[in-house]
C-alpha cells in the first residue's frame, strides 16, 4: 500500500511538467482573452531543428556526459568502497576535502584551472572538459557508493573470501547486484549535471566545445517560452534514454538469480 500511494503521488507530479512543456511547445503562449488555445503551432520546434549545430552539440553533450560517467564509476566505486569498509588515517579529512568542489563557487573554480589546463594541452578539448566536469559529479558519486557499501557491510564481502570466491567474481555476483540503486542514481545525477554545465565548459572549452548547454543558456535571456520549452524537452529525452538503456544493460548482464543461489548455497566458487 506505501508503495501505491508513493507512485500515486509521484507519478502524477513527474507527469505534469512534461504535459505542460509539451503543450507550451506545441501550442505556444496562452494569450490573454484565449478561452483554450487549439490551434497547433510547431513553430519552437523549427526554430530548434534551425539552430546551426544543434545535433553536433547533442552528440558532443553525449559523448562528454559518458565520459564523465564512467571516470564516476571508477572514482566513486573504488573511493566509496575505501571509505565505507576501511579504516584509516586521516579518512574523516580526505572526505571531507573531497566534499569541498561541492561549496566554491563554479567560475572561482574553472578561472583557477584554465591556466592549469593550458598548460597541459587540456583546454579548448573534450577530455579537458570532461574532467572539469568531475568536480561537481564526483562528491556525489563517492557519497552514493559509500552508503551502498555500508549497506552490504565487510561480513558478506569477508564470507565470499572464505568460500574461495575472487576479487571480480565478487564483485560481479555479490556487490553489483546490490549497487544497482546506487548505480543508477550516479548515473542519473552524472549525466544531468553534466548537461547542465554552462560555466565549466564554456571557460574550459573555451568556445571550442560546443555543447547543448551553451546552446540552451542563450535562449534564456528571450521571452519566447515555447522554444524554451520545446530545449527542455530536448534536455529531457537525453538523461531518459541514458537510464533506460543503462537500466536494460544492467537488466540483461547481472546475475540476480544466480547471485541468489550462491549466497543461499555453501558452493565454492572457482
């Protein structure tokens, strides 16, 4: 009953933004006297489909958005994992020094790094704004991971080690199977504030990389709220489709059931 009353609730209010940005999109501006504006207007959406480079910002956007993603993976899965199950010095000062990107200010932050990436050949580069990008997306993932592993806890990884199992068959049928939700999350998160970067990437790419954020942002200062809503519908879809096929991948290649079988047997593993 919790879990109905939860989607009765958040279903409708997930719904409502997207009918309204599809109705503003397609129907334009409710003007004042209108009893209900039915006359079909697509014209928002030419004016995205004429923006010079739009697809060519939509792939770039993708491509640094999965880099990003999967830097995240890396960093907050191994780093997650030293702070939930391990203990050493310094450990409360190293996370909290990681947390620190998440308060200084964005355009404090990529003023101080662009020289530091002239330097190294990084600027103006899609790797170079890859990586800027970590600095708000890897706090979380490293806070996400670190509350999965305190939730599977050292006993059961400690049990698997006894039964002779290895680092990666471990990791594949005990620990994955249970980051899903945090899998998920990171990737959510990673892939939306990745889009959404205006500053970083206009400072880092320096006008080289063009992404849809730097599409997007301009459009704000106009008045026009079909076209607006026709670039967050856009900037919807993205996120969208990166969870739903993340979500199949994961569906189709972790072993739910035979992850079961083996905790519930005492087999050896080889």
């Amino acid at each position: 009953m919790k879990r109905i009353g939860f989607y009765a609730i958040a279903i409708p209010l997930f719904l409502f933004p997207v009918c309204f940005f599809i109705y503003k999109s397609l129907f334009g501006i409710w003007r004042w006297g209108e009893t209900f504006p039915v006359a079909l207007n697509t014209r928002a959406w030419k004016v995205i489909a004429g923006e010079g480079g739009l697809l060519s910002a939509i792939v770039v956007s993708i491509v640094i958005a999965v880099m990003v993603l999967v830097l995240n993976l890396l960093i907050g899965l191994t780093a997650g994992k030293a702070f939930a199950l391990h203990r050493f010095r310094g450990k409360v000062f190293l996370e909290s020094m990681l947390m620190m990107p998440l308060f200084l200010p964005t355009l404090v932050v990529a003023a101080g790094l662009q020289l530091v990436y002239i330097r190294m050949g990084l600027a103006d580069t899609w790797l170079g704004v890859a990586l800027v990008h970590l600095i708000p997306t890897v706090p979380y993932s490293i806070k996400l991971f670190k509350s999965a592993y305190e939730g599977i806890g050292r006993e059961l990884i400690e049990q698997s080690l006894f039964l002779g199992g290895g680092a990666l068959h471990r990791f594949r049928h005990i620990e994955l199977p249970q980051l899903i939700p945090s899998l998920n999350s990171v990737l959510f998160l990673t892939v939306v504030i990745s889009l959404g970067q205006y500053v970083l990437t206009a400072i880092i790419g320096g006008g080289s990389v063009v992404t849809l954020a730097m599409i997007y942002y301009p459009f704000t200062r106009s008045a026009d709220e079909s076209v607006m809503a026709a670039f967050s519908l856009v900037f919807m879809m993205i996120p969208l489709a990166t969870y739903l096929i993340s979500g199949l991948v994961l569906n189709i290649f972790i072993p739910y059931k035979s992850s079961k079988k083996r905790r519930g047997n005492n087999t050896t593993w080889n």
